[in-house]
C-alpha cells in the first residue's frame, strides 16, 4: 500500500489471499479509519475477483465502554 487512496492493491492482495489457501476476506467498517472504503461496495469488487473465500465486515466500536 503506498498512502493512496486506490482499490487495486486491496483486490490484488484479496486474489492472494485466496490463492494462497485462506478461507476468507474481512474488511474493516469504523468511522474512525481513514482512508475508509466502504465495505458493502469493496467486498462486491473482492466477490468479483474471487469465486471461494468467504466474506465478512469487521465492525469496530468508535467508543470504549
């Protein structure tokens, strides 16, 4: 990842990942992040790069309890 804000490196290693065996993909949802990609939009373009691991949003609290 070089600092941009740019899919092709996330879709890239998400294509790896699959290759090498894993079973699944994960983005982040948190307001706090930044560069945030939206999640439903960026697992849509991992799912038409990949065709077997699973996917899932990983949501963080923006707050401690």
């Amino acid at each position: 990842m070089s600092g941009r804000f740019e899919t092709a490196p996330l879709l890239r290693m998400a294509e790896q990942i699959e290759a090498l065996g894993y079973d699944s993909v994960w983005v982040g949802d948190s307001l706090l992040a930044r560069p945030r990609f939206e999640p439903l939009t960026l697992l849509a373009a991992v799912a038409a790069r990949t065709t077997r691991v699973a996917l899932g949003i990983r949501r963080r609290r923006a707050t401690r309890d």
